[in-house]
C-alpha cells in the first residue's frame, strides 16, 4: 500500500511551508495594537493629572492673589464693636472700596501696628464733638442718632471733645463706648488720635462666621444726613 506524501503548500524551492504558529504576522499585530492602546490610556491618565495639578494651582494662586489686593478676612478681638460684631465674628474686608466715609467700618492698621476694627465717625476737614445737650456725638453741628449700633445703655462717650479733623485723617470709635480705646485714647499722640486714611485696609462689608450670624454690614441711616 502505498502512503501519499502530506499536502502541503511548497516554498520557493519546493520545500513544504512550516506550519501557521502563534508569532504569525496577525497574531504580532493583534498585541501591538492592544499595546497601543495601552500606551494611549497611560498617556491620557498623564495628561488629565497634569491639567489638574495645573488648575488646581492657578484656582491657588487666584485665591492667593485675590486675598492680597481685593478680600480679606478679620477675625474680631474684643468688645470694642459690640453689638456689631461680636468677639470670634469672621468679617471680609473689601480693599478696593475707594474713599473711606462717615459710618463705615474700617480695618485699619492702629496705634500700636497692629490690625484693628473700628467704625468712622468723621473724616477729614470735620469738626466732631461731645457732646449737645442731649448727649449726642455732633459731625458738623448735625448730631448723631446711634441707637441703630451703640452698644445697649452705653453712652455716646463718657468723655468731652472737640476736634477739626486733618485733612487725609479720620476720627474713629468703637460701637461698645465703654469699653473701646479708639481716637479718644490716643488725642495725646500724633494726629491728636486720628488715623491717615492710608492706614486704611480696607471696608468690612460682611460677617461671613459663624453662619447664624451671617449679614451684610450696613452704613447706618444717621451717616447720610451729614454735609
């Protein structure tokens, strides 16, 4: 019995072709392409890591930016702005907010260096005293209604003055009278207890902490009426 040879495809040279094996050209290119892929998504993960890190940094320099020229944050010492403000209220402070004027609260850089809250009763080229017949603090002869932010059965100022305030100065009070060292402690220093409008950091505008009790800070009423 004769046994046929086994079919199989013959080379160039008429030798038999070796059997299809798993490093055939399809097999190679199936795993390069799912190495690829690979690669792609290493590359993407990369990619998104680094443009977080990029934002995250800009959204940090921003704040930083933000904190130093335009909002600020200060957080209450003492009694002196009682009711107003209470000790542990956080505040922001508004840096750009032009020209200080009567009523506002300002954070400003106090006698001794330090940061310090106080609110505005007259500014340059006024005459402030205490006080009328009633008692009353008067800006310009007109006199003050404080009711709106003096401390509860405080008086207006259990001290006597009058002053012509300097021009680019600023006669300042705390809301808690009694218990304040404002423009009346220091008449005995430069600027007879006045502070330059450039000590001035600037206008705190909110009570932001703690969350009950959040709000705007307002210039009283009273502040409008004076020429």
């Amino acid at each position: 019995m004769t046994v046929e040879p086994e079919n199989r495809p013959a080379t160039s040279e008429g030798e038999p072709a070796p059997p299809h094996t798993a490093e055939s050209p399809d097999n190679v290119e199936s795993g390069a392409g799912e190495g690829a892929k690979g690669g792609k998504k290493k590359r993407s993960g990369r990619k998104s890591l680094v443009e977080s890190l990029f934002l995250l940094m800009v959204g940090v320099a921003v704040a930083l930016l933000l904190n130093l020229f335009v909002f600020g944050s200060f957080s209450i010492p003492s009694e002196s702005m009682e009711n107003t403000l209470l000790v542990g209220d956080r505040v922001f402070v508004n840096k750009l907010h032009g020209g200080t004027e009567r009523g506002d609260v300002v954070v400003f850089k106090g006698w001794q260096g330090d940061d310090t809250i106080k609110r505005v009763i007259a500014v340059g080229g006024d005459t402030v005293k205490c006080c009328d017949a009633k008692g009353r603090i008067t800006v310009n002869g007109v006199p003050l209604e404080e009711k709106d932010y003096l401390y509860p059965d405080d008086f207006p100022s259990g001290d006597k003055f009058e002053k012509v305030v300097p021009k680019g100065r600023l006669w300042v009070m705390g809301d808690h009278r009694s218990a304040s060292a404002d423009s009346r402690t220091h008449e005995e220093q430069a600027g007879e207890g006045t502070i330059s409008e450039k000590a001035v950091i600037g206008r705190a505008f909110a009570i932001y902490w703690p969350f009950s009790r959040a709000r705007l800070l307002s210039t009283p009423e009273t502040f409008t009426k004076l020429r």
